[in-house]
C-alpha cells in the first residue's frame, strides 16, 4: 500500500461511486446513504487514507512546516527541548507544529498520521520514547521518503537521524565519581522505562561491577515524579541503610529522593551523597542544591533541529552524532 498516493478518485473507483462521494465521506458531510458511507469508510481505512491538509494551505500560502513529536508536554524537560528546536526551525524560515502525543504507542502512532496528513517538511521526535517498534513501523508507512531525526534516540531508517546524550559513560563518571570520595554502597534509582533510562541503568551496573568491594542496589520507581523518587529511596534506605551514594534518573526523581533522605534523618552529602541527571531547573531549587549530569539539552535540540534542516534541503549530514554530557557540581556531593 502507499497512503500517500492514493487519490479520492482511486478510492471512488474501488468503491464504484463518485469522486464528490467519497469527498462528502471523507469530511463527514451528509447525503450519503450508510451502507455506502460504510463502504467508503472501510475503504478509506484499508489504504490509511486522509485528506491532503497542505494541499488547502498552499493557496493560503502557508510557510514550509516542520512537525515536533512531544509524549508529554507537561514535562518540562522535554518542553523546554521543544521550544529550542522550534526556535531554530524559525531561525531557518520553518514554522513548527507540535503534538502532545501521551505515551502509549498507538496515540504516538496516530500523531504520526496526523503530520502527515499535513504534509510537514520533516518531523523531530523528541525523547527515547519514540525509539519503538510500533513509531518504527509508522515512520516507514507514513514518512518513508521524509526526513526525520529523534532527540536522545535513533532509529535505522534510511530516512532517519538521532542525536544523543553519551548517557552510559555520563553515569559511568557519576559512579566513579562517588567511589573517588570513598563511598562503597551506591544504588542507582531509575524512573519510567525508556530506553534512555535502561542505558543509564546499565551505564552504572557496568561501572560499579569494575570494583568487587562496592555493593550497589538498582530500584525501580514507580514512574520519573517527585513522589515516586521520595517512596523508592525511603524504602532503599530502610532496606538498605548502609547506601551512602544514590544515582537518579532524572533530576525529578532525585529531588523526591532528596527530601526522603533528609526525612530519614540522613545528613547530604556527608552521609548519603546524591546525583540526578539533566541539570534542570529542580537541580538549583533544591536544598541543598543537586549535583546533576548534564546532559546538555541546549546542544542536543539544536543538534537536531540543524540536521533535520540539513537533511530537508538535501544537505548531507551524520545519521547518528553524540553529545558528550559533564557532570554539574553542587552540594549534594
């Protein structure tokens, strides 16, 4: 099948009705008995039919259209990354449409068919979220010959393009870090399963496994919030009260884990010493304040909206580049 190229009057063919009927189908006019209008629909389903939004902007004279997938705009990590690649598409005569896609894969899908019912220049997928079979699968059907890149991920499509953050050897420094200082019983808290959260996972059991003498505990958060971080580490330290070194996933969840720490009547840093990871604004407003990983956001979302131009305008440009990350010291260590 090719979505794309199927026209109104291929689907009117199929159907053995006209042209105006399947347009009447299509936009939910009346005057089209059901059994027909089921008839149509099925058809229009089969070949993942959708009305050419662009084709009704070009006499309007439209500007050149990039599209900005975001799982949930409500975090501001990934917000903040939005608005930068919006703001250099602008720099380059592009203007951005954004969708809040929520995380399952379907709605992720279904965003996807709806930039390309309007027909967008490229598409920038912000978030390792998007790094899955079903987003996969989409791009290939919807966007087989439309450039697209993911912020902190990568997909192997001819089409596609990834910057990411150097997040196993960030943490591995995070860990090498704590050990510099002594500490011996480092947990690691991670948050919401995304494949960048399993690769700093891994990140730290394969740096704490270079040294025999240090215990290490890996906890799962109930997702990446303040609270989830705050349960997951009043729980590590009742079982485990010997931790002195906690690695968080996300800045977030370290703030959380930072309050049960202190909650527990724990002294940071000479007692338990804590990093997150994104140095984000909850990293300054902490107290104390949160030594964080940065994973350097700014770089990272111009990185990418550069090649997503570069690839649009047929300029060539690396399929995968790596950010390197730093750690950001502070008090909690």
């Amino acid at each position: 099948m090719y979505p794309l190229s199927v026209t109104i009057y291929d689907i009117a063919k199929e159907a053995g009705v006209s042209g105006s009927t399947v347009s009447r189908v299509l936009n939910g006019k009346p005057g089209v008995n059901a059994q027909t209008r089921k008839k149509v629909q099925a058809l229009l389903e089969t070949h993942h039919f959708f009305a050419n939004e662009a084709a009704r902007g070009l006499v309007m004279q439209t500007p050149r259209m990039m599209g900005i997938l975001v799982a949930d705009i409500r975090n501001s990590h990934y917000a903040e990354g939005a608005y930068l690649i919006a703001q250099e598409f602008a720099n380059h005569g592009y203007g951005a449409l954004i969708c809040n896609t929520g995380d399952d894969d379907p709605s992720k899908v279904d965003s996807l068919r709806v930039l390309a019912s309007r027909r967008v220049d490229g598409v920038a997928l912000i978030g390792s979220t998007f790094q899955c079979d079903a987003v996969r699968d989409a791009l290939q059907l919807y966007f087989a010959t439309t450039p697209v890149v993911i912020a902190n991920g990568y997909v192997d499509l001819p089409q596609a393009y990834g910057v990411v953050a150097d997040e196993a050897e960030g943490i591995a420094s995070c860990v090498r870090l704590l050990l510099g200082q002594g500490r011996r019983h480092l947990a690691f808290v991670n948050g919401t399963d995304t494949p960048s959260n399993r690769i700093k996972q891994q990140g730290f059991l394969n740096e704490v496994g270079k040294d025999p003498s240090v215990t290490s505990y890996v906890i799962q958060a109930s997702s990446s919030e303040y609270q989830a971080g705050y349960d997951a580490t009043a729980s590590l330290l009742v079982q485990h009260p010997q931790v002195d070194g906690i690695i968080y996933a996300v800045d977030l969840l370290a703030a959380g884990g930072l309050r049960a720490v202190r909650d527990a009547g724990r002294n940071v840093p000479d007692s338990v010493a804590v990093i997150g990871v994104d140095n984000s604004p909850y990293a300054y407003v902490t107290t104390p304040r949160l030594t964080s990983l940065d994973t350097k956001l700014g770089e990272l979302s111009l990185g990418c909206a550069r090649a997503l131009v570069d690839a649009v305008e047929g300029k060539p440009g690396k399929k995968k580049q790596v950010i390197v990350s730093s750690i950001v010291l502070r008090e909690t260590t």
